[in-house]
C-alpha cells in the first residue's frame, strides 16, 4: 500500500466514527514526521510506503488509510526533551533569544517551551536559573530548523 495523501486527524473526527473502527498506528521518531517519502510498519505489522504529494508534514493523529472498519494513523514516539517553565516575560524573553541565537527549534505548549534535550541548554538553563525539566514527551509535530543565515 503506497499513501500518498492524508485524508484527515483523528482529533476532526467524532468519537462515533473512530469508536466504529479498529486503529492501526504508525509509530514515528518526531523527526521522521518532515520526510514526504518513506518506507513504514504499522504495529501490526504491514508495511506501508509513504509518498506524499502536498509539500507538508505529518503530524500525530494523522490519518492515512480508512474505510467502514480500519483506521491507519500516525502516533509518535517520545522524545527527550527539555521542558522549559519561565517565571516571568524577562525569563521567557531570556531563553527564547538565547536558544534562537542557536538556531534551535522549540515548541510552545500553553506556558511551557520545548526544546530537545542538549546538555549546553541545560547548563545555559542552570547558569541562568530558570526552571525546566527533563522529560520523555510525545510532541505532536517535528522540530523543525528553519534555514537563516547572519550574512
């Protein structure tokens, strides 16, 4: 079977729907999410190819295959992350200009900053006192580098 297109997430879809139906899932590292072309295993064991036609990426929940009575979606895999907690706007406004002097990706969750785990981040983290965690989290999305350059 060879998916060239998403057809929906299962988050748009009632519970009516996806209750009716039995689920296959396609576990992927968050990087694998960006990659239009690849080669998959659902957890039951089918193999899958993936090429997809729309320039974007997959996220967690994504629906590749469904009919009356099956569901293949996308579920990822925990990452390594550091979960960054500022206390105030000069803590946040810190960090944030000190990871993207880096060039470092980073995800948003209500008050909370994602980045994955490096262990200069976390001594930047420590040098500066601003709270964070080490954690093992699903993310719904890849971290993506945006390309940029200084010159």
């Amino acid at each position: 079977m060879i998916i060239e297109k998403v057809l929906t997430n299962i988050e748009s879809l009632g519970k009516d729907e996806v209750g009716k139906r039995h689920i296959e899932k396609i576990y992927m590292e968050s990087a694998d999410l960006v990659k239009r072309i690849q080669r998959v295993k659902t957890d039951h064991g089918k193999e899958i190819g993936i090429r997809l036609t729309d320039p974007r990426d997959l996220v967690a929940g994504d629906i590749l295959f469904m009919d009356d009575k099956n569901i293949i979606m996308v579920d990822v895999l925990s990452d390594d992350l550091i979960v960054i907690r500022p206390r105030s706007l000069k803590e946040m406004g810190t960090i944030a200009h000190q990871l993207g002097n880096r060039h470092l990706p980073a995800q948003f969750e209500e008050d909370e900053m994602l980045v994955q785990y490096d262990y200069l981040v976390e001594e930047l983290l420590k040098q500066l006192e601003i709270p964070y965690q080490r954690e093992e989290r699903k993310v719904k999305q890849a971290f993506r580098h945006i390309g940029h350059s200084h010159g």
